[in-house]
C-alpha cells in the first residue's frame, strides 16, 4: 500500500549530505539516459496557479510528479511516486521542507564540482526558508569560516546568524549591504525574491562560485548581466528549463546557450576544468524533486514510518 509522509516525517528522514550525494547519483543517471523530466507547466485561472513537474527516474526506480497550488491562501507542495517496479503509487510526500532541502543540496552540487578550495567565506543574501535550505547543505558539504547574511529585515537576518551558530555552529554575522556581505567570499548565493538585481559583478572577489537560486520566473533576476558575462563557466540544472525560467540568464541578450552547461554535464565525467569565475543557476527541476521523494521513501520503509493509505 503507498505511503503518506508528512512535513515532520520528511523532515525528521532528510539530511544535506545524504540528498547531495543522491543527486549526484540520480544526474548522473541523467547523463546515462536513464532519466527523463520535463520543465515546470503552469497552469492560471484568476488568481490560483498550479505547477507541475513530472519525470522518471531508473535509478531511483520511481517516475512521478511533484505538484503545488499557489494563490490567496498559500501554497502547499506534495510529490507523488510510482514505482518503475510495481507500476503502482508508492508514495504521497509532503513536500514544503523537501523543496527548501533539494534546492540547497543542488547548489551543494554544483559547489562540490565548481567550488574554490580551502575553508570559505559565504556571502548569503536572503534570511528566509529557501537560503535556511542553502545554507544546511552547503554547510555539511563545505568547511565555511564565516556565514555574512544580509536580509531586508535587519531582526531576521540577526535572527538567522543566531540559528546558524546554534544549530549549524558556523561562524555567522549580519550585515548590512550586499557588497559587505560578499566582500572577498569564495562562495556566494543570492536566495531572494527580488525582481531586481542585488548584486553587481564590481562587488565579487576574482575567485568565488555565485549561486543565485531565488527565482524561477523570467522576469525576475538577483545578479546583473556582468556577473554572467563575466563567469567562466555557467551552469543550470537543466538548460530547456532555463530557457524558460531562469530571469537572469534571459536578461542577457546575446547570451551564448551553448556554452552552458548542466548538473548532468558536471557529473557525467568529473570535474571540468574550474575558471577563477564560476555561476550557478538553479530554478528547480523535477530530477530533483524525484531523488529527494525516492530518498525519503526508501528511508520511511526502512524505519517504519509513514502511514499507510489506500
């Protein structure tokens, strides 16, 4: 019988390691054509919107569809899961926390391959929900010296360095612009809503790894058309979902599409050869999505947890 897991049941089964490496494993199943996904569909009536976003996934063993209804009374995230075995539903996962966590351990990805060496400065704007994701799997993935956060509410970012150092025990300050808190960083990551840039290339160290993940909608960006035109190597979790997605990279009118390359690239066969100026672009893909779900899944029937419906 499929399996319902909730948010504390997803939370309490996930952790930033354990995820990066499973998407390590499911990207490069990817690049193996072993996977196939398809970018995010919405669909609008007045002011609900629903978004999809399908796949399947051989190494996982499962294919499914991670779905959510934004409008006036929030949103809630749910993945459901068929076994490539079965051909059956296997699971119901609530999805909100492992939406936050994937997001996080795809730039730990992308991080582990394309990161500067050696103890880093991270340089994180955003203090909300999806930079606490960044934040959790980066840190488990890198040795960071010093968190600097900035955020447009001065008690929530000093809130935010208060949970890193209790939780995380990470050397974590506010401040308060954006060029203070990337000031010489090795890594950086942009986790916010803005429809308008935050950061400017004059403001990036020449070596540094920049992540901007806070937006998936293409008129929204977070770095300036010279962050990307200055990066040596640019990278997307999927390119098709990109084209269609990623604000910051449209905002780039003679931007050279083929020269980028995807999650499944940097996996596919080692590290590629790391330039001084590395970016990241994430909107979020169901690749993604299937490996955190497929992961809790198996943990859940390994440790008896969840409830079983149907």
């Amino acid at each position: 019988m499929p399996l319902y897991l909730t948010e504390s049941e997803v939370s309490s089964l996930l952790e930033p390691r354990e995820l990066t490496d499973a998407l390590e494993a499911s990207f490069r199943g990817l690049a193996r054509g072993e996977a196939v996904q398809l970018p995010r569909f919405r669909v609008r009536h007045h002011k609900e919107m629903l978004h999809t976003l399908p796949g399947l996934s051989r190494p996982d063993g499962v294919a499914g569809v991670k779905t959510y209804l934004s409008g006036p009374s929030g949103v809630r995230f749910v993945t459901l899961l068929f076994g490539l075995e079965s051909g059956g539903l296997e699971a119901v996962v609530e999805s909100d926390r492992l939406g936050q966590l994937r997001t996080g351990a795809a730039t730990a990805l992308s991080a582990r391959y394309l990161a500067p060496p050696g103890p880093l400065v991270l340089g994180l704007l955003g203090a909300g929900t999806v930079a606490w994701g960044q934040l959790e799997a980066l840190a488990a993935e890198l040795s960071l010296s010093e968190v600097r956060v900035l955020s447009r509410s001065a008690s929530r970012r000093e809130e935010f360095c208060r949970r890193a150092a209790e939780e995380l025990g990470l050397k974590a300050r506010p401040v308060d612009s954006a060029a203070e808190a990337v000031a010489g960083a090795g890594l950086v990551v942009t986790a916010t809503w803005t429809r308008d840039p935050v950061l400017t290339e004059d403001m990036l160290a020449p070596i540094c790894h920049v992540c901007p993940v806070g937006s998936n909608k293409p008129d929204r960006r977070e770095v300036d058309e010279a962050v990307i035109r200055r990066s040596g190597l640019v990278v997307v979790d999927d390119l098709e979902s990109a084209r269609t997605e990623a604000g910051d990279l449209l905002a780039v009118p003679d931007l050279d599409w083929s020269s980028l390359r995807t999650l499944a690239d940097l996996v596919a066969g080692g590290p590629l050869a790391r330039p001084d100026r590395t970016l990241f672009k994430s909107v979020g893909v169901a690749l993604e999505d299937l490996s955190a779900a497929a992961l809790v899944w198996r943990k859940a029937r390994e440790r008896g947890v969840g409830l079983s419906i149907g």
